[in-house]
C-alpha cells in the first residue's frame, strides 16, 4: 500500500494551487459513467447509499456515443443486457441498435437520479490507513482544475475498453494512406471507392468490413490467431439465448460440439476462408481466458464470396502495401484497426498487491473478481459482459451497504469527520 504520509504531503501541495477546488466527500466513489458504473449506482440508489459518479468525457456512456460506428448493434438478445431494475421498451428489436442503446443508457441515469460529474480526468486513488478513506484526485477539463474526492468506497468502473490499442507494426510510420482506429471509424462512406485493410477479425473488425463493402468500399481482414465465429441466430433465437438454454440441460462440452456442428452447417468450413478455429471449444475459451466468439451478422458470406479478402499476420507495411506473412503483397489506401482496447486502470489506481494482473484485470476468476480490501470493488471486468456487469453490481452495492450497516452509527460518524 502506497505509504499515506508521502500521499499527505504531495495532496498537500497540491491543495496550495490556488485553482484546487473545494474537497469533494461521497460515500461510494464510481470512477465510469458508463453501463458498469450506472449499474452499480443504481444498485447503491435503491439500497438508500450516496454515491458520486466521475466521468472523464461529457456525457453517459461515452464509449457508445462517441468511439462507436453508426450501424452497430448489440449482437446479444436485449433481455441478456439490460441492467439492474430496468427492461428494454418492448418496442425495442431483440438487437439493440447503437442509438437505442444510448437512449436506453440516457433514460437509466435519469430514472435512478444518477448525475454524474463529468470531464473528470482522474490522476490518481489511494487509500489511506489513517483515514480509512480512499482520496481520489481528479483534473476537471471544464473548470479548468484540480478536485480532490474523498470517500469510504471506490469503484472502478472504467470498463474493458478505457484506452484504445493499437499494435506497433512494423513500418506503419511509413504508409501514406489513412491510418484509424475503430473508435474513430463511423461509417463506410469516407472509404468510397478505396481499399481498406481491417487488422482485427473481432466483432467490431468482422461488422467494420461489412459495412465497408455496403459503402462500396473493397474491404480485406486480417486474421491474426483462430477464432470461433457462430451464427447471430439459431432456428430464430439469439444464440446467446440457445447456449444459455442448453447449458442447463448438457455439460459445456456438449453444447460446444452442438455449437460447432450447426456453425459448420449454416457458415460452412471457416478454415476454407483462412479463418482457423481454436482446439477448444467457444464456450470452454470464454471460461477460461474470457475470449468472446464472433457472432457473425452476414460477412462469413462476403467472405466465402471472395467479396471480403482475408489475410494472415503482417510482416510489413510499406508507403502503400502492406506484406503479410504469407509472402503475399497487396495495395492498400487506408488502414483500419479493429484492435480493440486496454484497462487503463494501473495508470491512476495506486495500490501494491497482486489482485489486478500486468492486462489491468482482476486476476481472480469471475465471479470473484469484483471485491479487494479496503473498500475497493471493480465491476465490468469479469469478461461476462453486460450480465457479468449486472451481477458485479448487485454484489457490490449489497457489500457496501452491508459494511455500513454492521458500523455502529457513533464510529460511522467519527470515521466519517476524519475525510480530508
């Protein structure tokens, strides 16, 4: 633990700026606006707990409204992602739309009275012994300094996809053509006419190609490792419904081979189209290293077509080529990175142990990932998505107000006058 005396004396410092404001008290600190850390006030609002949200962008859910392309879709059954005390309007398709989403996620902040402080940009969290209060700094881009917030619980709420990544290939300084990340993609239609190089074969890289080839646009995927990709739908239901389903009948293995049998039927021999598949089973990869199956929306046929190329590793890229691993050579104008994104959580949470691992994850398995000592909880990053979430949050908001409840209201009170 980070020793609190140094801790002091650098806040110290810090409250001598004379653009510092006023010392912010919360009785549960959520570091996310997004899903993850609404859930979980939302869960602490209907326990009768104060919480206080900070959000480093402006708005909820920043992560759906700002770094996400125009035509996508929850690729999961909407009963499967919606969060605690609240239901999808009927109205709504079994896929969620993008903007459906964010109307929905807009509508729960303003249902359970979650307003959260936004353009927070926190620098650093620390518990401290002597407190026993975790004092969070944060560098609010509005105002335009610095907030101390202080409170007896911390949630980190910041989710899989804090920071995007993008992987260090060789020569890319050196290609002319247009270089983005999938959170700054939107829409096919910039890419008329050009051929684009999709590195990542994700759910994001699968649907970005898709929707690249509907924009006239001449799409390529690289495929770096083995993947499962399944259909969306089977027999009419949601996939995620049917294996849920199944689970409660067969062992996972079982239900794997069902998987993969009628995925053979309905998308054909994905190793046909240079997608290999892993020896394990999609069920049994997600258990164990929390690797999501691709759930396919209509590119496997683009593929098989010839319409969406696939391409191994890279090897290089050159001003307007890139050369695979494969020896192959091929021209491109744009390069897109479907690569996903990083936990961003070690560069501001200051705490010593091994509970989070070097990937900024819990190392414990879910579903014991959400809780450490002194009052710190993580949610959202169990790698079960939004149930995974949903459940973390449950877990946690009962932990907190079970911890306040079983402190006698005198030594509550003494704690509480100590927070800085």
């Amino acid at each position: 633990m980070a020793n609190c005396g140094e801790f002091l004396e650098r806040s110290a410092k810090i409250e001598q700026d004379v653009s510092l404001s006023k010392i912010e008290r919360g009785e549960a600190l959520i570091v996310g606006a997004g899903p993850s850390g609404m859930a979980v006030a939302a869960c602490l609002w209907k326990l009768g707990v104060r919480s206080t949200v900070l959000e480093r962008e402006s708005c909820v859910a920043s992560l759906w409204q700002q770094r996400t392309y125009d035509r996508l879709k929850l690729h999961i059954d909407k009963k499967f992602c919606e969060l605690p005390f609240m239901s999808f309007p009927s109205q709504f398709p079994t896929f969620v739309s993008r903007s459906q989403f964010v109307e929905y996620l807009e509508e729960y902040a303003k249902r359970f009275s979650i307003q959260p402080l936004f353009c927070q940009t926190v620098e650093s969290a620390n518990f401290c012994e002597e407190t026993g209060k975790w004092r969070v700094v944060a560098y609010c881009s509005m105002e335009r300094r610095t907030k101390i917030y202080s409170g007896r619980f911390l949630v980190v709420a910041t989710g899989e996809n804090s920071e995007k990544f993008v992987p260090d290939l060789p020569g890319i300084e050196r290609f002319e053509g247009i270089v983005v990340h999938s959170s700054e993609y939107k829409s096919g239609e910039e890419f008329n006419g050009k051929k684009v190089l999709v590195v990542g074969c994700g759910n994001s890289g699968m649907e970005i190609a898709l929707d690249l080839l509907d924009k006239d646009a001449s799409p390529s995927i690289v495929v770096r490792s083995p993947l499962h990709v399944l259909p969306r739908e089977i027999f009419g239901l949601s996939t995620f419904f049917v294996f849920t389903f199944l689970l409660k009948i067969f062992p996972l293995r079982i239900v794997d081979r069902l998987l993969l049998l009628y995925s053979r039927l309905t998308l054909g021999d994905t190793t046909a189209c240079g997608i290999a598949r892993p020896k394990q089973g999609p069920l049994e990869l997600k258990r164990k290293i929390g690797k999501t199956p691709v759930l396919d929306v209509g590119t496997m046929a683009k593929i098989r077509s010839g319409d969406i190329k696939t391409f191994p590793k890279i090897k290089r890229v050159m001003a307007l080529q890139v050369e695979f691993e494969d020896h192959r050579v091929e021209s491109f104008n744009a390069i897109i990175f479907a690569t996903g994104y990083r936990s961003g959580i070690l560069r501001w949470l200051k705490i010593e142990g091994d509970f989070f691992g070097d990937d900024g994850f819990p190392r414990k398995a879910f579903p014991n990932n959400w809780k450490e000592k002194n009052g710190l909880y993580t949610v959202g990053l169990g790698r079960r998505g939004l149930i995974g979430t949903s459940m973390d949050a449950r877990l946690i908001a009962e932990d907190i107000k079970a911890c306040i409840t079983s402190s006698s209201p005198a030594n509550y009170a003494l704690r509480s006058s100590l927070c800085i």
